[in-house]
C-alpha cells in the first residue's frame, strides 16, 4: 500500500496553529472522561495462590462425588447387546445374510435365542445398532429434501424437461441426487439417507418356563424427537386426504419394498411421519451408532417389565450389511435420569476430579516451597 | 530556440518565455493544480476494490469463494465467506473513502488559493490552480510562494527579498534571495509586461539547494542559481511586494517532488503476522493433503463397498478424483484457521489505540493547545518495541530560546539562584527601554549597575556594541531586535535591560542610550565571526575619541589572549565558566582592549591590505585580526541557557531506564550540540569517556574509532567488566568478532561525532565499525549532520541493528529521518508542520515521548499480543476440529457445527470479548509504568508474541479442539436422552460440540482479560448470551417453516441442551480445557513472575510504597570542560558595515516580527513568557513610523 505523504493543505500551517489563546480558537483538549483516559473503573482479576488452589479444591470436591454418582447410576442401569450379523457360520443369521440379494421378495427369518440374566425393570428401550455405516458422510447427510419431508406437495412433482417449466415447478432438490427420481419420476422419499433406511423387522417373544413363547408388546411410537414428528416431518397435504393419491406419481427408493404411504397402517404413523423413518432420517454423528427401535412399555408395578429368563429375537433380515463389513445389533436397555448406560462420563468426572484435587495439593506444596511472590519492596528497576 | 519535441515523460531542460502562454503551451508543462487524491465518484468502487483484491488475503477469500460454488468440493455454503468478506471489504472501503475525501477537500482548499497575476500588463487575481508556467505573479509579504518562482524584482533594494523556507528545509533563519540585475530595475507591473526573456533551465527534481538556468533576454545570457529562485512552501517576509516567473508549478515543484510517495510502514508484528499466516496456510495443505489421503484411503477401503447405500458424485469415478476434490473442500472448510476477520479486527484495534493516543489529555499541550495525534493507524504495537530513538536537537530536545542566565563580572558571579521563590527584576522603573518579557533574578547585578561600577558598566556596553543585530524602532523606546543567532539576541537584550540599550545602528556608526544617556559610537571596524576563530570583535571610537576593541568569544581562545595582568581574574572567571559548562549553559567570554590612535592606524592599514588581497584573502583577514585581538583585558564572562524543552532531562533519563538508547542527530555544531547533551543529561561528568570523532578523512576516522573502541575495552577490562573477564580466561586472547566483544562493554561512554566524519563512517566498508562502536556507547551525537545523513544513521541501525528505532523532529530537516526510521514522531508547534505531516505520531512537547512509548506503545504491544495469541488459540481450537472428525466422517469433509454457526463463529460469538480484550486490557496502571520503566523491555526483546509464543498458542488450540472433540465423541456416543432416544445424532453432537467451544474459549478469554472494563464484561456475556439466542432463533420452527431447506438444525438446540448429559459433558471439556492452562499460569506466575506481574500483585496488595525512578540526574562534579557554544554564523559582520542590509524597511521587519510563531525575534520577545500562547499575526501588522 502506498501512501502519498503529502497532504496541500500543509503549506497553511501556520494558519492553523494555534493563535492567542482567544476565544476564537476551539480548545482542542481532549475530553476528561473516564473512557477516553483509559481510567474505566475495571476488576483486575490475578491469579493468586488464594484464588488458584481453592479452585482446583472445589472442582475436584465438585466433580468427585458428581463422578461417583453418574458412575453408580449407570451401573443400575441395565443393558443387553447381541449381534445378529451373521458373519459367522454359528450364528442362525448366517444364511440369511449369505443369501441375500437385493430381488428376493420374500424376506429371510431368522431366529436368535438369547437369555436375560436379571429382571429389567420399568420401560425398556429396544434399539438397533449399526457399525461401520457412515451416516455422518458428508454426500450422504446432505442428500435429502427437507422441504419434502416437510410436505412441500411441489417436490413431489414430476421433474418438467424443459427449463420453462422447471422454473415453475420445483422438484426433488438436486441434494438428492442420483436418488432423486426414476424415470422422471420423482422418488419420495428422496435422496441417499432415505434409501438406506433399516428395514430390519425385530421381534421379541418371552419363553415362558412352562413352554410357551409369548410375544413381548412393542410399541413403535414416542421414538422421535417432537419437533421431528410435529414440525420438521410433515406429510404432503393433497386435494384429498388419501396419502396413496397424494403420492400418485412418485416412486419409492429403489431399496424399498413398500412405498412410503405403506409403511404403517397407523394414518399417524405413515408417510413421511412414520416414526421408524423419522428415526433413521435423524442422521448418526459416528458410524457406529444405535437407533431406537421400539419400547417395551411397562405394564403393572409388580412384575418387572421383562422378567430373567429365556427369550428369543425374531429378525427378518432384510438390511444386508456384509458388503461393506457392517455389523447389526439388537439392544435392550433400562433407563435412568441421565439416559443410558454411560460408564465413561462418571469415570472421566472421577479422574478430572482427583486430578484436580491432586494438582491443588502439588501447587500448594510448589507454593510453599519454592513461590517466590515478590513484594513491592524488592521490585528492582 | 523552437524545440516542438517537447518530452512529458523525460523532460531534458525546461524552456518557459515570460508572457507568452501560447509559446509555453507547446510544452503540456503540468499546471499550478495539484491532486492528492486517488479516486473520485465514479472511479472509486472499481479502482478501491482493485486495490483492496491485490491484498493477498482478500484474493485467497475470494478464491475460496470460487471454490465453494462448484457443488463437488462445497463443503460449507458460499455465504460463510462472502458474508465475512463482504464486511471486510466495506469496512475498508468507507476508511479509504473518508481519506479521500479529506484529501479532496485540501486539495480544493490550496488550489483555490488566489494568487495576483499579471495577465496583459494588469494584475488579476487568479486561483492557484489557473496559474501557468511562464506566468508572472506578484506576491505580498507574508503570503506563500505559490509555486516555484525566478524572482525578477523586488520593492527592496538591489532585488533582495527575504523568505522563510522552514516549510522546506526547516531551517528558521530567514534567507535573501535576489533577483538578476537587469529584471530587478524592471520594477513595476508595466514593464514587467513588456519583459519577454526566456529562461532554459534544468528539468523539475528534487534537489532544494540546487538550481540552474540561464536567462535569455534582449540578446544577452543572464546565468540563474538557486539564489534567484523563490520555491513553492517557502513565505514571502520582510519584503513589501516581489514579483516572480513561474517555472515550475504544480507537480513540478520542488516541494511536490520531495514530498514523493513514502513507503508504506508495517510493524514487525505484521511481518510476523504474516509469516505465520504462510505457515498457518502450509499446515493447512498439510492437513488437506493428510485428509486427502485418508480420503483416499477410506473411499477404495470402506467407500467402494458402500456405494449400495451411497453412490459416487457423478463426475467421480474413483477414489483418486474424490481424494483429489476432498482436499479442496478440507481447504475450504478448514480455511478459518486463518480467519478474515484477523486482519480487520487488527485493524480495529489500532484504531482504538490510535484514538486512545489522541484522546490523552496528559500528552496534550494546553500552550499550544495542541492534543497528541496518531497520523498513521497501523503501527501502535511497534511503539511498545523501540531500542533506539533518534531524535533532532533544535525545536526537539530545545525551545530554541536563549535566555541570559548567568554571568561573571571581575570575578563576581551573579545569577546563582539561591532562593527559588526569588522575584523576578522589574526593570521599568530603572529603564523605561527595557523589554518587559526579559527575566534575571539576581539583583545584586542591578545594585552593580546602578552603583556605577565600571567593570560592570564596560561589560554591558561591550554587549550593546559588540554583536550584528540590527534594531528597529517602532514607535520610541519599542524596540525590536533583530538577531541572527538567538543567543547574540539574549546577550544585547541582557545588556539593554540592564541600562545599556542599542538602539540603531549604521554602516558606521552604533547608537546606544547608556544609563539614559544616548552616545554614538562609530564603529571602526567589526573582525566578524566564524567557526575557526570562534569570536568576534568590534572596534569602536566613543564620543570622546577613545578607541576599544570589544570582543566576545569561547574561553579556549579568548582566555590564551589575554593580557598577563588578567592572570587573577581570569582563574576566578575560568571556575566560574566550568561551573557554568556543567550547568549545561552555552558561555562566551568577554574582553576589551584599549587601542592608541596609532595602534589602530597602523592596524587599520593592515586590515585594509588584507581586505583587497585576491589571494588568500580569507588567511590574510584572519591573521590581521588575530594581530590585534591580544593582550585584552578580561571583563567577565556569560552564561547562557539555551532552553530545553519542558522535562527533557527526566525523560531522557527514563527512556534510557527502559533500556532505549538515545542519539541525537543535530544539524549544529559540535559544540551547541554536546552542550545540550549535558545540559540534557545525556552526557554527564560522571561519564567514564567521551569520544569525539571528528576526522576529515577516512583514515584519520578509522584510526578514531578504533581508538576509542580500544580505550573501552581497555577501561571495561579495568573494571572488571564482562570483557575483561573473557579476556582473561585465555592466555592469548583469541580475536573475537568485533560485535561479540563489543556487546559486552561496561561502563558508561559517549560518542560524539561529525557530520564530514559520519560520512566517512556511513560507508559501506566502515559501517559495521561505526556500528558496533557507537551501539556500545550510553549516548551518540552526531552534529552537523545533513538531513540525508539522518535518515542514512536511522537505516544503518535499521539494518545492523534489527531494531525498532524512532525518529523525532521538529523540522523539514528529519523529514527524511522520520520516514525512513520504523516510526517517525513529529514535533508539532516550533518549526512549521512539515516534519508532523511526514510523521507517524505528533504531539507538542519532546516530554511526552515517555508516555507515548512507555504507556501506550507498552500497552498496545501487550494488547496486540494477548489479541494475536488468543485468537490463533481460537481459531485452531474451532477449526481442528474438523480434521479429527474426518477420521470418523469417512474424511468426506464434513463439517462438526452447523454452517451458521461456522459463519457466525469468529464475526459474532467470539470477536466482541476478544476486541474488548484488544482494546482496553491493561496489565499495570499507566503510573505504574513510568515509574518501572524497565516493564518496557519484555517489547524489545520481542516477548510476548514471537514464534515459540505463537507455537504454545497452537498447541494449546489443538489441544482444545482434541478435548472438544473427543470429550463429546466418548460421552455421546453411548449417551441416550431420558427419554431413550440416542444423543449420538449428528445435530446432537454439533450443538454439543459447539456449545462446549463457545463455552471453553469464553473462560479462555476470561482468563486471558486482566482488566475487566464494563465493556469487557457487555461483550464477554454479551456472547455468550447472543449465541445461545442466535442459536435458539436459527432452531426455531419458525425459520423452518420459512426456509425448510436452509434450517436443517430446527428443535436440535431445545432438544439438547435440556438434557442434563450434554451439560455434564460440556463441564467436563471446559475442565479439561481449561484446568492444565490454570496450573500452568498459576506455576508460571508463581515460580517466575514477570515484572508486570509483580508490579500488579503489589498494586493488589495496596502497597503503595512509591519509589522514585533512580536517574542519573543530579550527580555534577566539576568538570574541566568548555561550555562555549555560540549559534552565530559568519559573514553578518560584513553585511552590515557593507551597509546592504540597512533598509530592512521598518515595514517589514515590524510585520516580520509578528507573522511567525517560530521566528527569532518573537522568541526574543516572549522569552520568558513561554507560558503564554504565542502571538498572532493580524494585530500587529500595524505599519511602523518610520524612524
């Protein structure tokens, strides 16, 4: 950058420097305000030894017991996993998984025995888990069509050729693509997340000691956020209330079995507001994650909601995950105030806590010993 | 004589005819308009942002722009760049404009000036801007030279005319020009209509004391010299009326050519700032290629058995290309590390600190009623980095005031200021002549003089007779003195409010009122000044026929020329004359000599002889003056103060408690100048040596140097310094570079050196010598030194030296050592206002250079640091994160946070504290400061942001985002709500992570601030209160409702952050954030606490023991040392018995008198009164009787 130094109306100086003190002359002293002197009233904090070590005290006396309180809930709370990829050749999923193309019609069931060594008591929380699969891509967060979702009855419309028309009437947004449409014809759900949408059916039955199997009652909805079941999810209002005709001309994901509109026989849990989807669409931040599948409510105080004992999972295996070393879960868990079993957060409250405290005590020592907090009389020049 | 080729671009000589503007038009010569501006309406927006996309960082911005707009790479929307930029480059534009349009406006103003001239044969008053080269204009006293003139004729005799040229060369005194002999009998504007010469001369340049041409006229060639050249800048004085011929105007003048484009400055802080904005820009293509990689990786491992679920962009075929387009997108999203937002809101900063420098009312003159003004803003923090200050002496470290302190007569001294609350003399009632401004405070003298004592009576009259000041009178008894030199004005002003008032003078004769009585002298003879002989003398005859010889001189000389008979007084004169010296006071001895009618006969002959020699007249002259200045008789001595600024000694000696070392660079003789080292304290008698260089050749320079470096190895090695020790650790002293051995002096030398050897030391096989020798010395004075010798001391340290240096000055003498130094200050009031308008920084008085460096360069170079440190702490903690969740992404370039909040980030949530912090933290008082100025040397020594600063900074930043990251990624991903749904969605996680780093470089930033202003605590919870709103807003169903497909994150920041999990997890990564920085910090301050950070505990605890800064003032012993120094130039003496000069028209000197602040003779008549404002022109300019 150049500057050009020099400025015409120097040549005047004498002008406007200063005349004799008379009042024709502006005084240009600068205002006596605490701002413009820089003398602002200020709290100037410093870190002391009287400030510094009570506060590594009280965080560690803070975080301790909250630390040792998070880790015993989390310990009450009940947790059961089993996979059901059926990588492994003794796994009853084994050939399920191994035949499975993506034209068979018919799904493949499989069976998987599993036991329950304590009672779960009051709402258990049944969940899929997912490993490997990167929800969290950056492609593959992008590619849907919120306004969609949201029941913009124009993103349904058929995508026009001509750019006429096209301005006119929007379609599936490009974000989709390549899941955008078919033919030209517009794929609702759009986009690459709502492709991949888990269609695993899960099944629990309760083997009785006495022989019976009873199947445990799941229930499929709460299992969304509200604002995604109320605001952010919405289905297409049409000229008549029928979702089959307000879907006309749309096709399903090519990965679907069933079109949108057939997902649930529930009016309130179809369409684009069918929890299951609203689940999945609610995109994973890690690519391994759990999903929340259905709750097993809790009937009566006495009995626990599932008793010990033996119980078997019933998968139809539709969802085919070997290709890219993917492995599938189920997940049944208890839960309390603070959510699910979360051993790491009271054993990091714990550490950082006793860290703390014992860092205090080591500056305290280094204080005593070897601070050297000089006084105003041996500041030297 | 026809030359049509005329060259715009290389002019080869200049043809201009008087009156002919047909025949000058031929050459397209540039007119009188000047242009300083750069842009007018139309031009602004496309010529600014032309400008403003040659910055580096802008056109990085830009490109970063491009690159989002290609769907494949866009990882973040284009506007979380251009919203940024676009502010940026606004901001910018409404500075430049502002500066422009005040440009404008001055441009305007001078060239709407209105000049009278001559246009077919009447004068017509003109705008500046109409006048053309060839032009004949007419100028009034007191009016400014509107271009650059050959002056053809005068209202003063033989064609003289007088100007000022401080607005040029700052030089005061008062040149004569005069015109060519044949134009000056030209005189009135009918002639000067008919005049047709043609002058051919040099082309426009720079050079001020240069100038050739020639004349053509009526057949004849005149030669032309500098000497007939009135120059643009310059102010017309003492000269009724002159008339001048454009030669060059406009562009072309002298002045315009000199004031060139300066370099634009930038601070070593800048430099580094974008040093590290390379690296930075390095590191992210190494973290781009790093991800790329991965990318890479990923896509042929994981991505291609994935493509059922999620398919390829289009254009993507393999892994390669997408790896290829992932490190565009890493380059765009991680692109914040070096935020656009820096360079503004460094920007910001300094201007706050620049209106914080003006807006102090300690640096603020209320005499001259002149405030401090910071004329650049980009150099505030250098101001806290200054190891050398250059300063000028006259104007600068002095007032220019001269005032007669002291002086010894027979022996007796007087003026000893016993009691200080002494009244001042009131001479009125003895001597109704006496000017009211003088001061002494003595009265014994007055006793002395209203006794009759005659030693003390012949001691005045030799100051009413012996000197070249001319008097005018205006009405009786208002005299005004008109001296060359300041301090011969004090000594006859002494002499005439003592009772012997000269009152006029012609060739031959010397008027004076003595004790009320008038007595002519006639004056025989004036044996005039110069450097060589340092005295002068005057042969007078008085009325009853008496011949002395009068004569004032140093003491070296003057004492060897006594007669025996002085031998008691003189020893008694000479202690009192050391006793002055070491006061500082510039003293003259005086002595007479009776000489018989012969005597002077014979030596009269003499003289005569010597005066017609044609060779060798000069050695002739002097020889048959120092013939007869000898056996005088010793009548006193005088002590004169030439008055230092207010404060200087005390800030000299602070400023060099702070470790800054001070040289003074003076155009003045060696002798004024280490006078006013001492009498500045600079030099003092305590000193171990003072070396003084003053060969004429290169040899003899050498020799002095290395003399004077062998002396201070050998006196340090006697005093045990560092050097003596190394020395002797080894048998043979093994020769150790020059600089290594020199850095290690002890002891407290000075070096004083000359202009003529300076310039041998300048050059380039000397100066390394010159360096280290001068650089081990506690003070340098350069005297006689030329403006470009200045600037070429200033740039050789600049150099060798790689240190911030400073430049004062007063005159458009340091203009090109304030532009060349890193930061030029600007003495505003004495010397016109050339030099303030070359500077950086202007303020009135040399005092307030303390607090200018010490308070607020000290502060603006904390506060720039703590705002660097911080923000490139912020930046990496905010953007790392990104990289390591690429990890887990798939390295698809993901972002962690919302775009929103990655646009938002550094222009809202987290700029205001950081600014507040930049702008008002202050770690010690301003106080507290001064008084330990040693709290300045963390700035030199560069300190508190340098590389390893830098690199602690980015640590910690990475270190933060490690936590962020992975705090939430080992908590969250088991984590459900209470309601069972799982908290490990992306939103959930983004809000979190957000949420945590707003949060951890809050407290950051509340750890960082020392001086919690209201401001700070608006912006700091201001913040973090407006993201929360920001955020819950951008969330809201309503904008989702609007826009579904631009608010992706609607209900994520209620749903989140009622969970009691992602509070525990925000607390526990502030903890671990923020509690290693806390143990760290405390260690530091604990084990090694800083100067500043003592200073601020004890002002904590209140104890408030006060301790003055140890000076080295004070400390005087007597010393051995002459204190002449006489500002006097030689060739007056001749002026005046040659009786040129004689008809300095009353009229003018009257207005002379009262038009310029700065001239002498006002200085003369305020002397004292230096509290009162200066006097203005208009009221005065009242015409004189003629006497």
């Amino acid at each position: 950058m150049m500057a050009s130094s020099y400025s015409a109306k120097d040549e005047d100086g004498h002008i406007t420097v200063s005349g004799p003190g008379g009042g024709t002359l502006r005084n240009k002293k600068p205002e006596n305000t605490a701002f413009k002197q820089q003398r602002l009233p200020a709290w100037q904090p410093i870190l002391t030894a009287g400030t510094v070590l009570p506060a590594f005290f009280i965080i560690g006396l803070i975080f301790i017991p909250i630390g040792i309180g998070l880790y015993v809930t989390s310990n009450n709370i009940k947790e059961f996993e089993i996979d059901y990829t059926g990588d492994d050749t003794s796994s009853p999923c084994y050939n399920c998984a191994k035949n499975f193309s993506w034209n068979n019609t018919k799904s493949c069931t499989c069976t998987i025995p599993f036991q329950l060594d304590q009672p779960y008591e009051s709402n258990v929380f049944m969940y899929y888990g997912l490993s490997n699969f990167y929800q969290n891509h950056r492609r593959y967060v992008k590619s849907r069509d919120d306004s969609q979702l949201n029941g913009n009855i124009d993103s349904l419309k058929v995508g026009a050729s001509s750019p006429m028309a096209s301005r006119k009437k929007k379609k599936p947004s490009k974000e989709c693509e390549p899941y955008a449409s078919i033919d030209n014809k517009p794929i609702a759900p759009c986009g690459a997340i709502a492709n991949s949408m888990f269609n695993d059916t899960l099944k629990l039955f309760y083997n009785d000691p006495n022989g019976t199997s009873v199947p445990i009652p799941l229930t499929s909805t709460g299992i969304a956020w509200w604002t995604d079941k109320h605001v952010k999810f919405r289905n297409p209002v049409g000229t008549n209330s029928n979702l089959t005709a307000v879907f006309q001309g749309t096709v399903k994901p090519v990965n679907w079995h069933r079109p949108v509109y057939e997902l649930d026989t529930d009016p309130e849990n179809n369409g684009f507001i069918n929890e299951d989807f609203i689940v999945w669409m609610r995109t994973a931040a890690l690519p391994t994650f759990r999903k929340l599948y259905r709750i097993i409510q809790k009937k009566n105080n006495m009995a626990p909601t599932l008793p010990r004992g033996n119980y078997t999972l019933v998968v139809d295996y539709n969802y085919p995950v070997r290709s890219f070393e993917g492995r599938k879960r189920m997940i049944l868990s208890t839960i309390s105030w603070m959510g699910g079993k979360n051993p790491f957060l009271g054993i990091a409250y714990i550490t950082v806590g006793s860290v703390c405290f014992f860092l205090g005590v080591v500056l305290l020592v280094i204080h005593h010993k070897y601070g050297n907090r000089n006084n105003s009389a041996n500041i030297s020049n | 004589m026809t030359h049509l080729v005329c060259c715009v671009s290389a002019e080869e000589e200049r043809r201009v005819r008087a009156n002919d503007r047909e025949y000058n038009e031929k050459f397209q010569y540039a007119s009188n308009c000047i242009m300083t501006s750069k842009y007018n309406i139309i031009t602004f927006l496309p010529v600014n942002l032309f400008e403003q996309f040659q910055e580096v960082a802008n056109t990085y911005f830009l490109f970063l722009l491009i690159l989002q707009l290609i769907p494949q790479i866009s990882s973040l929307s284009w506007f979380t760049t251009i919203v940024p930029l676009a502010l940026v480059l606004s901001i910018t534009a409404v500075k430049d404009a502002t500066d422009d349009y005040f440009r404008h406006k001055s441009d305007n103003q001078v060239n709407n000036r209105q000049s009278q001239v001559l246009i077919r044969g009447s004068l017509q008053n003109e705008k500046w801007m109409n006048v053309r080269v060839g032009d004949i204009i007419k100028l009034e006293n007191n009016q400014f030279v509107a271009a650059d003139l050959l002056l053809l004729s005068s209202t003063e005799p033989h064609g003289l005319c007088y100007i000022e040229t401080a607005e040029l060369d700052g030089e005061t005194n008062m040149k004569v020009r005069q015109s060519v002999s044949v134009t000056s009998e030209l005189g009135d504007p009918n002639n000067l209509a008919s005049f047709d010469g043609e002058v051919v001369c040099e082309p426009p340049n720079n050079k001020l004391d240069r100038f050739s041409g020639t004349l053509y006229w009526r057949e004849k060639k005149y030669s032309l010299t500098n000497q007939n050249m009135l120059l643009r800048g310059c102010v017309l004085r003492n000269t009724e009326a002159c008339y001048g011929l454009v030669i060059f105007a406009g562009p072309d003048t002298k002045l315009m050519q000199n004031s060139g484009r300066t370099k634009f400055k930038r601070t070593s802080i800048d430099r580094l700032m974008n040093t590290l904005v390379l690296w930075i820009f390095g590191f992210l293509v190494c973290m781009g290629m790093i991800l790329a990689v991965g990318n890479a990786g990923w896509e042929k491992e994981v991505g291609s058995l994935f493509q059922s679920y999620l398919a390829w962009d289009t254009p993507v075929n393999n892994f390669l290309f997408s790896a290829f387009l992932s490190f565009w997108s890493y380059v765009i999203i991680l692109n914040t590390v070096v935020p656009i937002s820096l360079y503004v809101s460094v920007e910001v900063i300094r201007l706050g600190h620049s209106y914080f420098i003006n807006w102090d009312q300690q640096m603020f003159c209320s005499q001259c009623n002149t405030a401090a003004e910071a004329r650049t803003t980009t150099l505030n923090e250098e101001l806290g980095q200054v190891e050398y200050i250059f300063s000028d002496k006259t104007g600068t470290l002095t007032q220019n005031i001269m005032t007669f302190n002291k002086c010894s007569i027979n022996g007796q001294s007087y003026g000893d200021l016993t009691d200080p609350l002494e009244t001042q003399l009131d001479f009125s009632l003895f001597n109704p002549l006496a000017d009211p401004d003088f001061c002494f405070y003595d009265d014994k003298l007055l006793e002395s003089v209203k006794v009759g004592d005659s030693c003390t009576h012949e001691f005045f009259r030799l100051l009413s007779l012996c000197h070249t000041v001319m008097s005018e009178e205006k009405s009786e008894g208002e005299l005004v003195y008109k001296a060359q030199s300041p301090d011969e004005g004090a000594l006859v002003t002494a002499a005439r409010n003592f009772g012997f008032v000269f009152r006029s003078r012609t060739p031959g004769t010397i008027t004076t009122t003595e004790m009320g009585r008038t007595v002519t002298y006639s004056l025989l003879a004036i044996l005039d000044f110069n450097n060589i002989r340092k005295r002068m003398s005057v042969i007078v005859r008085n009325p009853e026929g008496r011949i002395r010889l009068y004569c004032k001189g140093a003491d070296t000389v003057l004492l060897e020329r006594l007669h025996p008979c002085n031998q008691e007084v003189m020893s008694i004169t000479s202690d009192h004359l050391n006793e002055y010296a070491a006061d500082g006071l510039r003293t003259l001895a005086l002595a007479y000599r009776d000489l018989s009618e012969d005597e002077w006969e014979a030596w009269s002959e003499s003289h005569r002889f010597a005066d017609k020699a044609t060779d060798c007249r000069e050695d002739r002259l002097a020889a048959a003056y120092e013939e007869v200045e000898q056996n005088m008789m010793l009548l006193g001595a005088t002590a004169i103060e030439d008055k230092l600024q207010e404060g200087v000694p005390e800030t000299i000696a602070v400023l060099s408690l702070a470790n800054i070392k001070i040289w003074v660079l003076t155009g003045d003789k060696q002798e004024t100048a280490v006078n006013i080292g001492y009498s500045c304290k600079m030099l003092t008698d305590d000193m171990t040596e003072v070396f003084i260089i003053s060969g004429h050749t290169v040899q003899s320079v050498r020799q002095e140097l290395r003399r004077a470096r062998e002396r201070m190895i050998e006196l340090s090695r006697g005093s045990g310094g560092g050097v003596g020790k190394q020395l002797h650790g080894s048998p043979l002293p093994p020769p150790l570079p020059l600089s290594n051995l020199m850095d290690n002096i002890s002891g407290e030398f000075a070096l004083v050196i000359n202009g003529h050897s300076l310039a041998h030391a300048l050059e380039a096989d000397m100066e390394a010598e010159f360096v280290s020798t001068a650089c081990a010395c506690k003070a340098v004075i350069c005297c006689r030194v030329t403006p470009l010798q200045k600037a070429q001391v200033v740039e050789l340290i600049k150099k060798r030296k790689k240190a911030v240096t400073l430049a004062i000055g007063d005159g458009a003498n340091d203009i090109s050592m304030i532009k060349s130094a890193h930061i030029g200050v600007g003495i505003s009031g004495q010397e016109g206002i050339q030099a303030v308008l070359a500077s950086d920084y202007s303020f009135s008085q040399f005092r307030f250079l303390q607090r200018l460096l010490l308070v607020h360069g000290r502060w603006s170079y904390l506060r720039m640091c703590r705002f660097l440190c911080y923000f490139f702490y912020k930046n990496f903690a905010f953007t790392m994160v990104h990289f390591w969740f690429g990890f887990f992404c798939g390295f698809s370039a993901q972002t962690v946070y919302d775009q929103y909040f990655i646009t938002l980030f550094n222009i809202v949530y987290t700029s205001l504290p950081v600014l507040a912090m930049g702008i008002f933290d202050q770690d010690v008082p301003d106080h507290r400061s001064l008084e330990y100025p040693k709290l300045y040397e963390p700035g030199q020594l560069n300190l508190l942001f340098n590389k390893r600063e830098f690199f602690i900074c980015i640590a910690q930043g990475i270190y933060t985002s490690v936590v962020l990251f992975f705090v939430p990624y080992a908590v969250l991903s088991n984590a459900t709500q209470s309601n069972g749904v799982p908290l490990a969605d992306y939103q959930t996680f983004a809000v979190t992570t957000a949420t945590a780093l707003v949060i951890v470089v809050s407290v950051q930033i509340v750890l960082d601030t020392g001086f919690w202003t209201v401001f700070n605590h608006v912006f700091v919870w201001g913040s973090l209160g407006s993201y929360f709103i920001i955020m819950f807003a951008l969330h809201s169903q309503t904008l989702f409702r609007i826009f579904p497909n631009q608010f992706h994150f609607v209900g994520s920041a209620q749903s989140t952050l009622l969970q009691p999990v992602v509070w525990l997890t925000i607390a526990l990564a502030t903890a671990i954030c923020i509690v290693p920085v806390l143990a760290f910090r405390f260690l530091k301050l604990d084990l090694k606490p800083q100067l500043s950070d003592t200073v601020r505990y004890t002002q904590l605890v209140r104890q408030k023991r006060r301790k003055p800064p140890e000076g080295r003032l004070g400390a005087r012993g007597g010393s051995r040392r002459s204190g002449y120094a006489f500002a006097h130039q030689e060739g007056f003496g001749e002026l005046i018995t040659s009786g040129k000069n004689m008809r300095l028209s009353s009229l003018a000197l009257a207005s002379f008198a009262s038009r310029h602040s700065s001239s002498w003779i006002d200085t003369l008549r305020r002397k004292k009164h230096t509290h009162t404002p200066p006097s203005t022109s208009g009221e005065k300019t009242t015409r004189l009787s003629e006497t």
